[in-house]
C-alpha cells in the first residue's frame, strides 16, 4: 500500500495521502525529501539526466512512498502508479518516481526484480508507452568493483522504480544532440568527483531498513 504521494502537480487530488500513522507520514516524507535532494543535487546539480531539470522545474514528478514488505505488495503498487500515469494528463504528470524503503534494499534481489517489473509492464498493455529505469543505494554496473564511483550515477538514496513515458523520452532525446554520450560523460563526471566529492554533496547513502 502506497504511504504517501505527493503530486506535485495536482497535490490536493484524492488519494494523494493514504498515509495510517503519524510515524508513517514522517517516514514517507523523509523518504521523499531525501530523494528530491538527491535528484536536485546529483541528477541536475551533476546535469546526470539532460532531461530531469524541466519536469522537476514544471513539478510534473510524483513521488510515491511504498510501505512494502514482500514483492509481491511492492508490484500492486506498481501497478497502480502505471495506471494513474497513463491515464494522467502528461502536462500534469509526466513522470513517477516510486520509492520503496522497505523491501529489495539488497541491490541483487532488486535487479532480478526489474525483469518482473517489465514483464508487469507488458501485462497491463503499457509496452511501448511506459518503462522503468532503476536506482538503488547499492546500485553496480555489471563488471563493476562495489565502490566503483562509476555506480553512482545510478545511486539513489532508497531504492527507486522510476516510471517513464516513452513518448516524453523520444521528445527529449529528439531535442537533445549527442544522446549516446550521457552514460559515458557521467562516467566521466562521477571519476571527476570522486567518492570524496560525492561525500561532500551531503547525500543519504543507505535505505532506512528498520
């Protein structure tokens, strides 16, 4: 079950807040004020995504904390985020970024997840107009060392199912020259800065596992 959402959009919509406990809500909002740092910061301070700045500048993000424990809960959730962002305006939602504190905190059970999560994807008709892209404190590129800083261009501060339009994507790219270099040139950015610059933007490292 979802704890919090915040569309930022549209932030009084019914169902933007389900959250049961005052302790719950506090968890949730961390947990989303945590992560808008790390995309403020890291994804557009460190320019690692050319196209995050404009939605995040027109608030067409939503943020929605997962109280997940099992999997299993997790992909219901999903499943009702796909729903609400295809059948959302994109002027008013363009893109949701899921997080879930409480379960696949271990990176490899989370990769393995993410074939569920596509094949979830193709189940509810959405193939070709909705993906995932994946983030996780823990994150590693295959044939990686763990503190390869190169990992962090994909390290999120709880781990993250980040849904994408297709059709948002292709209208960046087509504006964006050069779309083939980002993975290299963030390589390259994250090598610059070094664990000890990374440190220094002050980031939460590690999900909250209790």
């Amino acid at each position: 079950m979802i704890q919090l959402a915040i569309d930022y959009a549209n932030p009084g919509t019914p169902g933007t807040s389900v959250a049961q406990t005052d302790h719950q809500t506090a968890a949730a909002l961390a947990a989303i004020e945590a992560t808008r740092i790390w995309v403020d910061k890291a994804v557009i301070g460190l320019n690692l995504c050319p196209f995050a700045k404009a939605v995040q500048t027109r608030q067409q993000i939503r943020y929605a904390v997962s109280g997940a424990r099992h999997a299993e809960e997790l992909l219901d959730d999903m499943a009702n985020e796909l729903r609400l962002l295809a059948d959302t305006d994109p002027a008013l939602l363009d893109t949701t970024i899921l997080i879930h504190p409480y379960v696949l905190t271990d990176f490899l059970d989370y990769n393995d997840f993410l074939e569920t999560g596509d094949d979830l994807v193709t189940e509810l008709g959405f193939e070709g107009e909705l993906q995932i892209a994946s983030f996780h404190p823990d994150y590693q590129f295959a044939d990686t060392a763990a503190n390869d800083v190169a990992n962090y261009t994909n390290r999120s501060p709880y781990p993250i199912l980040h849904l994408l339009r297709e059709a948002s994507l292709e209208k960046a790219i087509e504006a964006y020259p050069d779309v083939s270099d980002i993975y290299r040139r963030n390589i390259e950015t994250m090598q610059r800065l070094g664990h000890s610059g990374w440190s220094q933007l002050g980031l939460k490292s590690h999900p909250d596992k209790k």
